[in-house]
C-alpha cells in the first residue's frame, strides 16, 4: 500500500531530481560558453557584435540564424548570444564521436530533416522546443536548413515558424524570434573577422495556424534575416560592392593604415548590393567603365601585396617612427617566449590546417574542421607534454608545464602574427616609396573611383543614401 508520506517522499526526490538536474545543466551551459569564448578568442582576430539590445531579457525567444559556416555557426552564437539557447542540429550529427561531446554540452535538440530520412520523430523534437520556450527558455535554429557557400540566404524552411506558432499554442507567451546575422570576413581562414548583428525580433501570431499562416511569418522571418545579413548574386558582385563601399566611405588620406571594423560598412554595403543591378540598369556605361577601374586596381594591389588602406597613407615620419620604435622592441622581447611556444604548439596548430585542407573545396567547411581538430588536438598534446615533464621533473615540472604550454602557445600566435603584420606594414611602405608611379597610379585609379561613386550616388536615389 502506498501512504501520503510515501507519495511525498517520491515528490521531493523528483523535485531534488529537478533541482539537480537544473543545476547540472547551468554548469554546462557556463562551461559551453566559457569554451565558445576561448575558440572565437583563439580563431578571430577580432569579434564585433551590434544590436544585442534586441534581445529580451526574459521570455521565450526563438534565434534564427543564417548558415554559411558549418558548425563554427552554434559556436558563435554560443559565445556571444546574451541568451543561451538550446539548438536544432540535425541528427546525424549524433552519430559523429568527435562532435557528439559537443552536442551533449549545449544540449542540442536532433531534428530529422527529409533529405537524411524519415521526419516522423520531429514530433518529439517539435515537442521539446515547445517545453523550452513555454519556459520562458530560449531556442535556436538555422532556417536555410543547410550549411551553404552561396553568397547570399537560401530558401527557408517553415520550421521556425511552426515551432513559434506551436509553442504559443502549447501555452508558452508571444514568442520573440530574433534574426541574427553572421558575417565573416574570410571564414576559412584562421585569425580572421566576425561580425553578428541582431535584429529587431518579429513576434509571431498565434492565429497564424494554418498554411498561411505559417507561409506569411516565414516570409517576416526572411525579410528579418535580410536585414542583418549580405546578399548578392555573386561572389564577383559581393567583392565588386565591399571595395566600391570601402572606397566611398573613406577618406582619400590618412596618416597610417588601418583597417575599418566590419560594422563600419555593413549598412552601407547592404544598401550597395541592393541597388547595385538597378544602378547598372540606369547608367551602365558608367558602371562598367567604373568596374573595369575596380578590376584595375584590384590587379595593382594584389601584384603589389597592398591594401586599399596602404594606398591613402601619408606614412609621416613621426608616426613611422612611433610605429618602429614600439612594435620592434616588443618583438625582441617576445620573441624567445614566441620559440617555446612554437615548440610546444608546432604540431596541434599545424595539422588541423592540413586536415581543413581536405575540404578547401567546400567553403563552408574548412573553419569547422580547424577548430574541431584543434579542440581535440591541443588538450592531448598538452597532455603529453604534460606527462612527460612529471616523469622527467616530478609533480612540479607538470604543474608548469600546464601553465606554459597554453600560455607560451598564445604568445607564440600573437607574436607571429604582430611580426606578420610588421613585415607586411613595412612591405608597403617601402613598395610605396620605392615604385612612385605605381603608387600615383593607385591613387589616381582610386581618387577617379571615389568622384565616379559619389556621382553615380548623388544622381539616383540610389543605395547608398543611407
């Protein structure tokens, strides 16, 4: 016979079940973000997010991201989301035993696409996101459905619309589904740059039920990513208009180079690719004289080793000697730090490059391949090292080997890549000083490219009056 004391008991133990469960799962979301934060700090030279303020502080939310890198993508949003949700990753992912670890730390939800098999278990996955958000929890998914290399969003898929609607259906508030952009500068390639941008959330409809429904919020979910995201009809177009807005943006001097952020231009080259086709319709004379100048000088500044910021530099003596008189001295002092680090690090940092390189032909592909060799691959080597230096040194020569061969390793990557960017900054002073008419004849090309864009944009009410 089972008496109220022993219902009660069984309450509480599912209750301290609950609660430690709950706590468990705190752990791991702190921990899940703390390494998210370490990958992006070690992969990315330099991390720039706008529009967080978008996000609700409390209440279900429901991110919708566009899909252009693989699983680097979660990671991202992992690290620098201010909510941390729970993700839909499709589900044969579950069966790769170097990703499934990572899965089981954000605790990702499988979802069952057409093209992988049978759909019948999204029931249960469907399920799940409703619980999470009726919660008030937050949930996240990449509509597109496919991890792509294209330069611009591909078609969506109606589950984030399903999945807001059924959630307010199954009890939870007005779901806010937040758009996210993400932008790479070069996603491939180790040390490159990343911009997120947020949008305003949509709020989906309840009433929305039917087909229609769905269709329409899928439609404001896709205008929603349209705006915190690049979009072009071809890669050509997409370089075409990044150093058409570089060029119109910038001043045409300044004392030294420097790069602008990739927040700087993101509006501007939106509003460039948008009118790029209808401008070119208007006056495409002046648009192709004006790209066969693009094509010029690009040509120029890939023969060259330049930048476009290299070109309107005025290099003054003063700040070319603050520049030396900083960054060699701080060189000389790295540099025997730099040496065991690259001994300690050669291997692990070198061979998921070579792994990445198998794929290289999948743009999407290589930066997942890289940082997930590099997870691994690091805390081994580390590991042997560490083990060798307690059994030649005891319990103290282990102890300092876990701390100098992550900490040496990071110098070593700075210092290579300051000494890289030294000798690059000094290639294209000297290149400047030393070819004077190649670096008239880049400026000229640039200087006529500059007066043809303002032109072109003061004569139309075109995309860049924003």
């Amino acid at each position: 016979m089972v008496t109220p004391r022993v219902v009660e008991d069984r309450a509480a133990g599912d209750d301290r079940a609950g609660s430690s469960a709950a706590r468990r799962r705190r752990r791991l979301d702190r921990l899940a973000r703390r390494l998210a934060r370490l990958v992006l700090a070690v992969f990315y030279r330099s991390v720039e997010i706008e529009g967080a303020k978008h996000v609700p502080a409390s209440g279900p939310v429901l991110f919708v991201a566009n899909h252009g890198n693989a699983l680097v993508d979660p990671i991202v949003l992992v690290a620098l989301l201010p909510r941390l949700p729970r993700f839909l990753a499709k589900h044969t992912l579950w069966g790769n035993p170097a990703v499934l670890p990572l899965l089981s730390l954000v605790g990702a939800i499988p979802i069952y696409r057409a093209q992988d098999g049978s759909t019948s278990r999204n029931r249960e996955t469907f399920s799940r996101c409703f619980a999470e958000l009726a919660a008030d929890g937050a949930v996240a998914l990449f509509p597109e459905g496919v991890s792509h290399d294209q330069p611009s969003l591909q078609p969506l898929r109606t589950g984030a619309a399903r999945i807001a609607i059924g959630a307010q259906e199954s009890g939870a508030e007005s779901v806010a589904i937040v758009p996210v952009g993400l932008t790479f500068d070069e996603k491939g390639r180790f040390r490159s740059r990343l911009l997120v941008t947020v949008g305003a959330a949509i709020r989906g409809s309840a009433e929305g039920d039917d087909e229609s429904g769905v269709r329409d919020l899928t439609h404001k979910i896709e205008a929603g990513l349209r705006g915190v995201t690049l979009n072009f009809d071809s890669w050509h177009t997409a370089r075409l208009v990044e150093r058409a807005a570089e060029i119109y943006a910038s001043e045409p001097k300044r004392p030294m180079p420097g790069r602008s952020g990739l927040g700087e231009r993101f509006s501007l080259r939106q509003s460039f690719g948008a009118g790029y086709e209808a401008v070119r319709a208007q006056d495409r004379e002046r648009v192709e004289a004006l790209e066969a100048m693009a094509r010029r000088y690009e040509l120029l500044l890939e023969t060259l080793h330049l930048r476009d910021d290299h070109v309107i530099a005025d290099y003054p003596w003063s700040h070319v000697a603050g520049y030396l008189g900083f960054r060699v001295p701080t060189l000389a002092v790295l540099l025997p730090i730099a040496l065991v680090g690259l001994a300690l690090n050669y291997l692990p940092y070198r061979v998921p490059g070579w792994v990445a390189s198998t794929v290289e032909d999948q743009g999407d592909q290589p930066a997942t391949y890289k940082v997930i060799s590099g997870l691994f691959l690091f805390p081994i080597a580390w590991a042997i090292e560490i083990a060798l230096a307690g059994r030649a040194w005891g319990a103290l020569g282990a102890s300092l080997m876990a701390v100098v061969a992550p900490a040496t390793g990071w110098v070593a990557l700075r210092f290579f890549e300051h000494t890289e960017s030294f000798w690059s900054e000094l290639r294209a002073w000297l290149t400047l000083r030393l070819a004077p008419h190649r670096a008239a004849e880049l400026r000229i090309l640039r200087g006529m490219m500059r007066d043809d864009l303002q032109a072109l944009v003061a004569s139309t009410a075109g995309p860049a009056d924003s």
